[in-house]
C-alpha cells in the first residue's frame, strides 16, 4: 500500500478568517479515510484546499509524490481528483445527461464504458437521463453529484457529508455505492454521522478548532470512548 | 397596413442589430459576471475598421471578417489587460471599463481621424424591393437574416456543443467546472473574445445602415444593449433577442406615431419590465 495524498501542516485563511491552522492528515491508497469533527471544524475546508478551491496559505499538499500547494483547482482535478461538495452542487438546469457530458475529460470508448459502469452504480440516473438536475430528488442529486465525480478514472475522491439531509433508505443506496467506489479508487470522506463513517472507513482523522487532534485506524477509534465522547460528543 | 409593414421590418433590423450587440454584452455577463461598460467602444471599433477594410479591398465580405478579427483582437487584449485582474469586484470593473470606453472612443479619433467616416452599402445589398405595395429595403433585411443566423449559431453552440455545454455549466457554478478539471479563465477569454467580435460584427453591419461613423456612436449604442440586456434578463441570450426585437420596434413605431417619446420609449419600456419582473424577461438559467 502506498501514500497517495499527504498534508502537512496546512494553514487556510478564507478573507480574514484563519480557518485551518494546522491540518496534517495521510490517504494511503485504496482506503478510505474519514475526517471527523465537529460543525464548523474545518473539514469541508480541508476538502476545498486540496482541491485548490480555497488554497493553503501555509504548509504542503502532496499527491502521488507531486506537490499541489499551488497549484490551480483544474490542474488538481486533472490530476485525477474528484470532488462531490457537500451541497451537490449539480449543475440545475443540465439534463443528468448533461451534468456527466460536462465532466467527462474524454468521450472516446473506454469512457462511454465507465459511465456505462457508473450509471449501474446508480440506476436512478438512468431513468432520469433527460431530466434537469435541478428536478431531482435531494438524494438523486447526491448520487447525480458521485457519479459526475466518479466518470472520470480517478484516483483519488474527495467526499463531502454525501449522507447530509438524505433519508435513511437514501443513505443506505450512498453508503452501497461510496463502498463500490472504494474497490476502484482511494477516498477521502467528511461525514457527520459517525455510524456510516465507522462502516466504511479504514482510517480517520479527527479535526477539531482547524487543527488535527489524532489519526489512526477506525477500528481503534471505535473502541475509544473517551476520544469520541471529546471530540465527537458521542456519550 | 404597408405603413405598420414597413415600421416593423425597420424596428426588426435595428432590433437586430442592438441583438448582435447585447449578445456579447449579455454572454459576457451571464458567464463572467463582468460589467462590461467598454463593450460599445468594441462595437465603434467593428464599425471604423468595417469602413477601413472595405475602403481598402472594395470587399464587403472582407470588410466584416476582418472588422470581427479587430473584435477578437481587441477582446484578446481587453480580457487580459483590463477585465482580468478586476473580476469579482463590479464597482471596479464599471470604473475600469468605462475609461476604457473613452480610451477606445479617443483612440479612434487618433487613427481615423476626428471627424466622422462616410460607411458605403455594397452594391447587391443597396436598394429594396417592392411586394404588394410593401417596400422592403434589401439590407434591412440582410441584418435580419444576419441576426437570426447569429442567434441560432449561437444557440446551437450553447446548446449542442462541448464548449456551449462547459459554458452554460459555468454560468450556473464557475467553481464546480474548475473542479471538474475545466480551466474556467480559458473559457472567460473565449467568451469574451467571442462577445468582442459579435459587438465588432454589429458595429460592421451599423455602419452601412447608418451611413457614418463617428467616435461616439459605441457610447451611444452601448446604452441601448444595457437596457436590452436588462429588460431580457442579465445573462439570458434568448431573453436579449426578444428584448432587442421590442425596444426595436417600439423605436421604429414611436418615432412615427408619438416622435416626442421615441428617445424616452426604451427607458419606459426598461422601467414597465423591471416593475412587473425585476429580474428581466428570461434570467440565465432559464437560458
């Protein structure tokens, strides 16, 4: 198993607030690692600045051995880094067809097979293939936002709260694919609900104030009642 | 009845015109959220080196490829050197961009001269013909045509396209396309270089249809395609075709009928939208 993605120490200033004041955190490749913490933490920030979206002020972000510090948010996804945002971000008035068009970086054989793949991953799609984004359901639109993520052949996926305001039956059908995804690529995801992360995760990292408290293998925090009871509030 | 026939396809060719014009205006906005004010002094400049061109090859066709090759160069340097380092910031990009409009306007009087250009209408397309008592002058509707060949290219473009696909996702979230691998700056410039060569081909088409130009005319056009672009709806390419189409024949109709108002109508008709629907007609994403 080898590393795909390092951050080290990473500091991220949005305006004049300081919002990430040391985050360091591993992804090794073929797992999937969650970040966990509390509102407001600084997870989805994490996500953002390795995406380039809100770029480290200070500190290091490597992946597969390159530096992505500096680097513009398309060349990071380029790369091989997919993002599913935490509010979906589907493009609403793009046909679902559309929404996929848009994100593939090829169109040629191989690519129309692996939307083929994706789309049987998530068949909702399928059946809502010349509906506009914006007439889904929230959680066809969550499953919409992974499938775009996931056309290309990415490496890596970077997967923010896929389970927030979903139904319970919704985040069933997520959590099935995030583990489908899992055989195919390395995950990074940020979810709140602990029970969902505990079941597929490999690794976490626990942020808290901006700053990394502790990482280790999930089946070590799961068994550690006090840390959670800390820093997650879980009694 | 031939009267009525007659005002219309008037205020159809100039509403094509102010089109070819707000198009660019408008895609520029609903892409870019850019405030382009310099836009008219692009379209002055379509029309000088129209006159320019035709004066040198006798080529009227000529004459309008490289008035929209002007266009796109001087989109090209526009986007670098003045809208780019002022994006995101609108009471910048009004500033900046509206002394670049006197810029542009200044440094028309300084190549072509002070004084305002007699612009020829080629040959084939001078003249009318004569339908059932109705006069149709040939190149009013040679603009029409134009009009609507540009907005179904364009449409077609937007609609069909990878490109049109990667813009219209841009209008509706920049930062998703980057992150979907997309360099979102890249498109900006080619839109907005393609917004300069429609105002380029509009100022080219002007030209022949108003018989002079003069360093002015951007100022005085640009005002025209602001309110087409608001009364349409900022950012919606259909809503400035149906707006144009409107404030043009309300000015072909009013000149005639009530001349006192022909100059106010546009504002009236701005203000009678804005009351009813304040975001325009259309808006970008029903686009």
């Amino acid at each position: 198993m080898s590393r795909l993605l390092t951050l080290e120490n990473v500091h991220t200033h949005i305006g004049q607030y300081h919002i990430l004041q040391g985050v360091s955190l591993t992804a090794e490749e073929g797992e999937v690692t969650v970040l966990l913490g509390r509102n407001g933490a600084g997870k989805t920030t994490t996500l953002r600045t390795i995406m380039g979206l809100n770029p480290a002020t200070s500190g290091t972000i490597h992946y597969g051995g390159q530096d992505i510090t500096k680097l513009p948010t398309f060349s990071i996804a380029n790369g091989g880094i997919g993002y599913v945002p935490e509010d979906q971000a589907v493009f609403t008035t793009l046909t679902v067809e559309e929404n996929l068009k848009v994100a593939m970086r090829k169109e040629d054989e191989a690519a129309m097979a692996r939307q083929d793949y994706v789309l049987t991953l998530f068949p909702d799609l399928k059946k809502f293939w010349k509906k506009e984004g914006g007439h889904l359901s929230g959680g066809q639109k969550q499953m919409l936002a992974m499938a775009r993520a996931f056309v290309n052949d990415n490496r890596l996926m970077l997967i923010d709260e896929p389970s927030k305001g979903l139904a319970p039956i919704v985040i069933e059908s997520v959590m099935e694919a995030i583990r489908e995804m899992k055989k195919q690529t390395t995950i990074i995801l940020v979810e709140q609900n602990f029970s969902m992360a505990a079941g597929v995760g490999d690794t976490y990292t626990l942020i808290d104030d901006g700053e990394t408290v502790q990482s280790g293998r999930m089946e070590d925090l799961v068994r550690d009642e006090e840390l959670k009871r800390t820093y997650l509030g879980i009694a | 009845m031939d009267l009525l026939l007659n005002l219309t396809v008037n205020g159809l060719a100039t509403g094509m015109l102010i089109f070819l014009l707000a198009a660019g205006l408008t895609l520029i906005f609903g892409l870019m959220s850019v405030l382009n004010f310099a836009h008219g002094g692009l379209f002055a400049w379509g029309a000088f080196s129209g006159v320019f061109f035709y004066g040198v090859t006798g080529s009227f066709l000529i004459s309008v490829i490289g008035a929209v090759l002007t266009g796109i160069v001087l989109g090209f340097i526009t986007e670098k050197l003045i809208i780019k380092p002022v994006y995101g910031n609108h009471v910048q990009q009004i500033l900046i961009t509206l002394g670049f409009m006197l810029v542009l306007s200044e440094m028309l009087k300084v190549v072509f001269g002070p004084n305002q250009i007699a612009a020829k209408t080629p040959d084939y397309l001078s003249g009318s013909w004569e339908a059932g008592g109705v006069i149709l002058i040939k190149y009013r509707l040679f603009i029409i045509l134009v009009g609507l060949l540009v907005f179904a290219v364009v449409q077609f473009i937007l609609k069909r396209t990878k490109i049109g696909l990667i813009v219209r996702a841009g209008v509706l979230n920049k930062e998703m396309v980057q992150a979907l691998g997309i360099d979102i700056n890249k498109v900006f410039l080619y839109v907005f270089m393609a917004g300069a060569a429609l105002a380029a081909l509009a100022g080219a088409l002007m030209a022949p249809y108003s018989g002079v130009v003069y360093a002015e005319m951007g100022l005085e056009f640009a005002i025209l395609a602001f309110i087409v672009v608001v009364i349409g709806g900022m950012g919606s390419f259909p809503g400035s075709l149906l707006a144009a189409i409107l404030v043009g024949l309300a000015g072909s109709y009013m000149a005639y009928f009530v001349p006192s108002l022909s100059l106010a109508v546009n504002m009236i008709l701005m203000a009678v939208v804005l009351i009813f629907r304040p975001q325009g007609l259309f808006t970008a994403k029903e686009a």
